[in-house]
C-alpha cells in the first residue's frame, strides 16, 4: 500500500491532482464567459448556463458506465483515455457554428471526463493505506479548486485579450500537456482486481448502495451543497458585470481566485477530520458558507470577494469530508460507492442553477441568497443526523474494536 508522505504518495497524489485540475478547469472553463454568451448568442442568463450545467449533468449520468467499466479494464487507461478524449473536443469548441453545437459538445465533454474522478477515487481507495487516504482525497479535492479556479481565470483573460474561441484553443493546450504530465508520475495499480464487466453485478451495487443510509446522507449533502454552489457562482457573473459593478471578464475570471481558499481548506478538513468527527466538519463548512452567503448581500465588491472566499472556504471543507465518507462506509465496491457520490454531486450541479434562477427573477441577488440559505438549512438538518451515526460507529468501536456503518 501507498503509505502516507513517501515518495509513492506524493507522485500519486500529483498525479491525481492533474488529472482532478484537468476535469474541473475545463468544466468551469465557461463560467465567466455567460454574460458574453449572453451578449453574442442572444440568450437568458439560464440558458447560457447551460453551457455549465449540461457539462456537470453528463458528467453525472456517465459515471455508472465507468464505475463498471474500470473494474474491467484497469484505473489508469481509463483516465488516460478520458483526457484525450476531453482535450479533443476542447479544442473542436472553438469552432463551434453556433450555441447548439458548443453544447452539444460540452454534453461529449462531460462524458468524457466522467472517466477521471469516480476512477480516481476508486484508486485512492485501493492503492493508499488507511492514515493516508484521508489525506490523498483531501490533496486531490484542492486540485478541483485549483482547476476550477485557474481554467476560469485564464478563459477570463484571454477573452479580454483575444476572444472566447481563442481560450477554448489555449484551454485544450493546456490538457494535452497535464495529459503528459499525469501519465509519466502516476504510479501503475498494485492492488487493482480485475473483474469482468457485469452490468447487472454493477446494477445491484448500485441499489446496495442506495439502501445504505449511512451513504445516503453523503450523496444528499454533497448533491445539494454543489446544487447552491454552482448556481451562486453562475449568478454572480452577472451581479458583477451589471450595475453598479461593470467589470470585465479578466476580473470575472480572477475572481475566481477565491477558489484559493477551496484549495486550502480541503487539505485542511483532511487533517481536522483525524481529530474531530467527519460529520462535526461537515457542520464547520456549512456555518461557514452561510455567513458567507449572507456576506455577498452588502454592495460593495471587495466584501463580495470575501463572502466567495469563505464560501469556498465553507464548501470544499464539507465537499472533502463527505467525500472521505464515502470512502470510509463503504463496505465493498468503492468504485460503484464513489461513483454514486459523484453522480449525485453532479446532477446537483447542473441543476442549481435553474432552481436559483428562479429566484433571481424574482429577487434579483438577494432572491439567490435566500434560495441558498434554505438548502444549507436542509444540509444542516442531515449533518444533525450524520452525526448519530457517527456517534454509533464510535461507540460500536469502543465495544468491538469494529467500525460498521449503520
């Protein structure tokens, strides 16, 4: 097993880590571009956000097919496939006719990078040994943040500079040599067992899952958590391009440097989850996302940009812990246990947006507040029952000497 700050874990963890920045910089890579496909398609805000969300859904639907399909071939090609594929239609979307064609390959795109992160987590929870798992899936979600951040930033400037097909061009560059970079530092599986591809094996996974409420919990907060996320970041593209802001979309896409602190914070819960239970950090980060979001309220830019950056903050801090467990309840089948977070991760992604909007339309900025506060109350309401679950596995441990999920 890869065992925690060795030279292994580290080129693992790296290598993970770029193919997690890959994923998340080209999902995002759109996000600060909705006001300009608003402007050059003639669109609603909803509908140029389904440049964002179509990309999150097919990511969601596609993770049942390589849950099983990885167990059948192996961890590494699949990412190494998922990449090219993805860097690919990168590329094809700066030469897209119209708006129906990019998201036609936006939906391709998803698909392909479904390959990535269900996979790569499945890898963790095979190669890596118990003290460095936590750690390694905190270290690979900083890399979400980075990504998303970074891919924003760079679509925001080169935009300014150029315009959006001229990014979409220095984006696809930019996977091609992660792709290069990935293949030469990820350690090759030692504890991978193959297993032929069976639907319907995969299938009954999947409903084991689902009847497992300690799993359950998870997928609901990191579904619903991802659902305000994405929609608060959509709709402040357009807070801050309209009056009183006007800004441009360098500083849109730099202001998703607040992803830094998503960044930091995922390393963070890694190391608090050690000391304190997952389901009290899982609390941490939603009292800090509500403060936050109550911070965007005032009109003033740079408390704004303090309110997103506790709002990353909050999120990846929570998104780390209930992703870890996942990880940790689940009895068998990893992959498939993974990929059910990931699916309900995602498909609250993409469809955030719509639900926020509308309440954006019928009270502009402090309409998607209000939206937000009421799913953190209902997140807030599952972490009070995460807790007794834990509080049960804790105590079947002092009896037994046996963590067992409920």
């Amino acid at each position: 097993m890869i065992e925690l700050q060795t030279k292994q874990f580290w080129r693992a963890t790296i290598a993970l880590g770029i193919a997690s920045f890959v994923i998340f910089a080209n999902v995002y890579y759109a996000q600060p571009l909705l006001p300009v496909f608003t402007d050059e398609f003639a669109l609603s805000p909803a509908v140029s956000s389904l440049s964002v969300s179509l990309v999150l859904f097919s990511l969601g639907v596609s993770f049942f097919f390589y849950s099983a399909l990885s167990d059948a071939i192996g961890r590494k090609k699949i990412i190494v496939i998922a990449m090219i594929i993805s860097s690919v239609v990168t590329v094809s979307i700066a030469f897209v006719p119209n708006f129906e064609m990019l998201l036609v390959l936006r939906v391709l795109q998803g698909v392909a990078l479904a390959g990535i992160p269900t996979v790569a987590m499945a890898y963790i929870g095979e190669e890596f040994a118990a003290r460095a798992l936590t750690l390694a899936i905190g270290i690979h979600i900083s890399a979400n943040s980075i990504g998303g951040m970074s891919g924003r930033m760079v679509s925001g400037m080169v935009t300014d500079w150029y315009d959006w097909r001229i990014a979409f061009l220095v984006m696809g560059v930019l996977s091609l040599v992660a792709l290069v970079a990935f293949m030469l530092l990820l350690p090759s599986s030692k504890h991978f067992k193959r297993k032929s591809f069976d639907w319907k094996s995969a299938v009954t996974e999947y409903k084991l899952h689902l009847k497992n409420r300690t799993l359950r919990l998870a997928y609901l907060v990191g579904g619903l958590h991802f659902f305000i996320f994405v929609g608060i970041y959509n709709f402040i593209t357009y807070l801050l391009s309209g009056d009183p802001f006007y800004v441009s979309t360098t500083i849109l896409g730099f202001l998703f440097i607040t992803y830094l602190a998503g960044t930091f914070s995922s390393t963070l819960a890694g190391k608090v989850s050690q000391k304190l239970l997952q389901s009290h950090c899982i609390g941490i980060g939603i009292l800090i996302m509500v403060v936050s979001t109550l911070l965007t309220l005032v009109s003033n830019l740079w408390v704004i940009v303090l309110g997103l950056l506790g709002l990353s903050f909050g999120f990846f801090f929570a998104h780390s812990c209930s992703s870890a467990w996942v990880s940790k309840y689940a009895q068998f089948g990893k992959a498939s246990a993974s990929g059910l977070y990931l699916t309900s991760y995602y498909f609250g992604g993409s469809l955030g947006s719509f639900y926020l909007s509308i309440f954006w339309n019928i009270g502009h900025w402090a309409g998607v507040v209000i939206g937000a506060i009421l799913i953190l109350a209902i997140t807030s309401y599952l972490m009070l029952q995460m807790i007794k679950v834990e509080k049960h596995a804790v105590e079947v441990e002092k009896g037994s000497g046996t963590v067992l999920a409920r």
